[in-house]
C-alpha cells in the first residue's frame, strides 16, 4: 500500500500537471500579464510553488534548510523568466527527482529536524514535509484558478477527490 503522504504528493504532482496543461492552451500572454492580486503574475505563483517544492526537495535530501531556502532564493529570476514548456519540463524533473530521494526512505515517519532560520527548530518527518507540499501547491494553485478569473479565462477542476478518480 502507498503511504497516504505519499500519495499526498503524487496528486500534488498530478494537479500542478493539469493546472499547467490548462495555462498551455490560454493565450501566452496572459502567463506574464501583471494583474492585481495575491502575486502579480500567474508566473510568479508557479514559480513560487516551484520554489517552495524545490527548497523542500533539498532539506529532505538531507540539506540545511537554510542552505535549501538560499540555493532556492537564487533560481527565483531564472524560473520566473521561464516559458510555461520549461515550467512543465522543470516540474517533471523535480518530481522524478522527488520520487527517486523517495523511494530511498524505509521509514516516511521517521523524525527528522529543520532549522528554520525564521521560525526555529521543528521536529517532523518526510511524510509531514509532503503534506506540507501537497496542500501549499494546493493553496497557490487556487490562487492560479482566482487569477485565471480575473482575466477572464475558467480555471480546470484539480481537487483530490477528481484525483482519485483518475489514477
């Protein structure tokens, strides 16, 4: 049976997919477009939630999370700048990467610390870490679907329970 965590990220990777793939047929304009919202670019956000994935890759690979949150800060402008293609072949990569460090763990419960440079020292597990993941792409892809909104365009369903229908 697969750790509930661990399916967890597997939708986490499956709805940052369809949310992509339903930017990929809007007009590529829209990507950059500056709007008034939470973040000012749909680009932002998918870079953020890249970003905030990728910081959590490299503290469960076994890095500081200081470390992790400084080597992520410095691929901001490089992802951001990226077309909504490479977003999806950066994505794709991070996940093959996510799910081989994965495979490696035998126990996802097991406790493990993160020194949080801002918030201190927190007692959790990978499979805390995923769900951490899991429902921050979640929050911000929500954010994608309100933006997609304002600019007039309809978001695409991505919640769990569709997920579920689906694998």
């Amino acid at each position: 049976m697969v750790h509930p965590a661990l399916d967890m990220y597997n939708y986490h990777v499956w709805a940052n997919n369809v949310i992509i793939d339903r930017l990929l047929v809007l007009p590529h304009d829209m990507y950059h477009k500056e709007i008034q919202s939470g973040f000012s670019s749909v680009a932002k956000v998918l870079s953020h939630i890249y970003q905030v994935d990728h910081t959590w890759f490299e503290i469960i690979s076994g890095k500081s999370m200081e470390e992790a949150l400084q080597n992520s800060f410095q691929l901001v402008p490089e992802v951001e700048a990226k077309s909504l293609e490479e977003m999806k072949g950066i994505f794709e990569n991070l996940s093959d990467q996510y799910k081989e460090q994965l495979a490696s763990f035998e126990d996802m419960d097991q406790a493990m610390v993160v020194e949080n440079p801002y918030a201190g020292r927190l007692e959790t597990s990978v499979a805390e870490t995923l769900l951490h993941v899991a429902t921050h792409g979640a929050y911000h892809r929500g954010n994608i679907a309100t933006m997609l909104r304002q600019m007039g365009h309809t978001s695409v369903m991505q919640d769990y329970g569709l997920y579920l229908y689906q694998k």
